[in-house]
C-alpha cells in the first residue's frame, strides 16, 4: 500500500494540543476500495493507514469500530461576504461551520468589498482570513478587462501605455 498521504496544519496554524491520534478499526477507504484499518495522526498529519498500530501513551485512541474514516471535503465555492458584510458571515463563521461538517478545505469567491482584483487586495483578505480561520483556505481573485468603444464590444485585454 502507497504511505499515507501529507497535508498541512490549518493555515500554519497548530488548532489543538494533541500530539497523536489513533483511529482504530474504523472502515477506511482505499484505491483498492473499503477495508478495516487503523489510521495514525501526528501533529494534524496521517502517517500511517494499516492494522494494528500502536499508539504512543501521551496520545489519544478512539474506537472506530463500525465507522466510516473518511478523508475531509473541499468546497471549491464558498462566499464569505469577509471584508465588506461580516453580519452575514465572516471567515470565522464561515470555516467552523465547514469544519462541523466536515469540510477540512474552502476557497472563497471574490466578490466581497473590496473586491478580490487586484495584489493588494488578496494579501490584505488572506492575511484577514488567516487570523480568523478555522480549516485550510483559498481565495479565487478576478481578472477584470476594458471593453472596446466599438459597437461589437468584445472584450479585450487591457494593453500597456507607452
């Protein structure tokens, strides 16, 4: 079997004091389709998907038994509303609900004020998202371009000024 997979702490964040976890006989799915298997977590990161693992004393067990193990949910298309209408959800809100449900990843549209279109404006919303989150993040930025003065009015790209 391939090794576990790697992903990161949340935002680079350590969320828990937990240093280990073991998931034990719980219904893990493969690429080789469902099976009963342990799962070990380190420091928020799989390391190991077999049976029989042991456990270090410092850390914690819980019995799967009869569960499916499974990985967290991406949702590709999230509207925070963070920066411009935090009274109808902010990042905070907005990961904590994903993360009760099981979404361990968001990427959040741009339409929020200011909108996302320019540098300044996405290092200024993930530096904003980042204090607030609870899961990992991404953020979609916009491309905008000028229209022509024609009557065709097709999009065209913006050009540079000599």
């Amino acid at each position: 079997m391939r090794p576990a997979s790697r992903t990161r702490l949340c935002s680079g964040l350590k969320t828990w004091n937990l240093t280990e976890l073991l998931l034990r006989n719980g219904t893990v799915y493969t690429p080789t389709g469902p099976r009963e298997a342990d799962v070990l977590v380190n420091d928020g990161v799989i390391t190991k998907v077999e049976p029989g693992l042991a456990l270090d004393a410092k850390g914690r067990e819980i019995d799967a038994r009869g569960m499916y193990v499974l990985p967290g949910a991406v949702d590709v298309h999230v509207h925070s509303r963070d920066p411009g209408f935090p009274e109808k959800e902010d990042f905070g809100s907005l990961t904590a609900a994903a993360a009760a449900g099981g979404v361990t990843v968001v990427l959040d549209m741009p339409n929020t004020v200011p909108a996302v279109d320019s540098a300044g404006v996405l290092e200024s919303k993930s530096a904003l998202a980042r204090s607030k989150a609870h899961v990992d993040f991404g953020l979609w930025g916009l491309i905008r371009w000028r229209r022509r003065a024609r009557s065709d009015s097709r999009p065209t790209w913006p050009t540079r000024s000599a």
